[in-house]
C-alpha cells in the first residue's frame, strides 16, 4: 500500500517538476513565460482536485465496506453466543429434572459446553479470517483501480 502510495505522489511531484523545467528552460518573453507557469499551475491545480475528489470517493466506498462487514461480524458474534447460552440453558435444564446429580454427570456436561465454546469460537475466527481476506482483496483491488485512474 505505501509502495502504491509512493509511486502515485512520485507521479504527480514528477510530473510538476518536469512541466516546471520545460516551461523555465524554454526561452519566452516575460509576460509570456508567467502566462505559462500560471496555465501549468492552473493545470496542477486542476489535477490534484481531481485526484482528491477522487481520493474522497474511495473512502467513502472503505468505509461502507468496513461497515457492512463489521455488521457481518457483529451477526456472527450474537448468532455464535446465543447458540452458547442455549446449549448452557438446556444443560441447566437436564441437570434440574434429575433428582441427583454425580460429579461425572457435571464434568460431562461441562466438556460438553467447553466443547460447544470452542466450536464457536473456532467459527468466529473463521468468519473474522475471511473477512479480513476479503476486505484486503477489495481493497487491493480498489488501490489498483485507482492508481490507473490517476496515472
């Protein structure tokens, strides 16, 4: 990302300084000389609007990005901890409709939520992994598309 950053700023501080020399190098009367400079500035001027106003428009497009997949996420997390409470609940439930309870009963049951919690936190962080593969993906894609644009 910075290497893409750096090649685009490179671009652009380029491309002023090889205009700048251009127009100093080649001989013009006075009036005429400024008249260019101020048309090359103008240019500049014109072009580093248009790459910012381009610029705004990919974050916004990053940011809706990030809100939609942190939504996702958000739908994981609840999806996976309501399924926790329920298998909790109903372990509570099976404990409170026996009239005695064993220790090895308590240490099944147990296992069996600790099972369930690592089963879940195995999908979040699955689903947190993809997420993230695929934000990066759009947002390589997303730099590259930009980089044609300005260049």
């Amino acid at each position: 990302m910075d290497n893409q950053k750096g090649i685009i700023v490179g671009t652009l501080i380029g491309s002023a300084v090889g205009a700048a020399v251009a127009v100093l190098t080649t001989p013009k009367s006075g009036p005429e000389l400024r008249s260019e400079i101020n048309d090359q500035f103008e240019y500049g001027k014109m072009k580093a609007e248009e790459v910012s106003d381009l610029l705004k428009d990919r974050i916004d497009s990053f940011t809706t990005i990030l809100d939609d997949r942190s939504s996702n996420l958000s739908e994981t997390v609840i999806d996976e901890a309501n399924h926790i409470v329920s298998e909790a609940k109903a372990a509570l439930e099976e404990l409170r409709e026996k009239e005695e309870i064993d220790t090895n009963e308590i240490r099944t049951l147990v296992k069996r939520l600790m099972k369930e919690e690592m089963k879940s936190g195995k999908e979040i962080g699955d689903a947190v992994k993809g997420e993230i593969e695929n934000f990066q993906q759009d947002f390589k894609k997303e730099l590259d598309e930009l980089a044609k644009k300005i260049s």
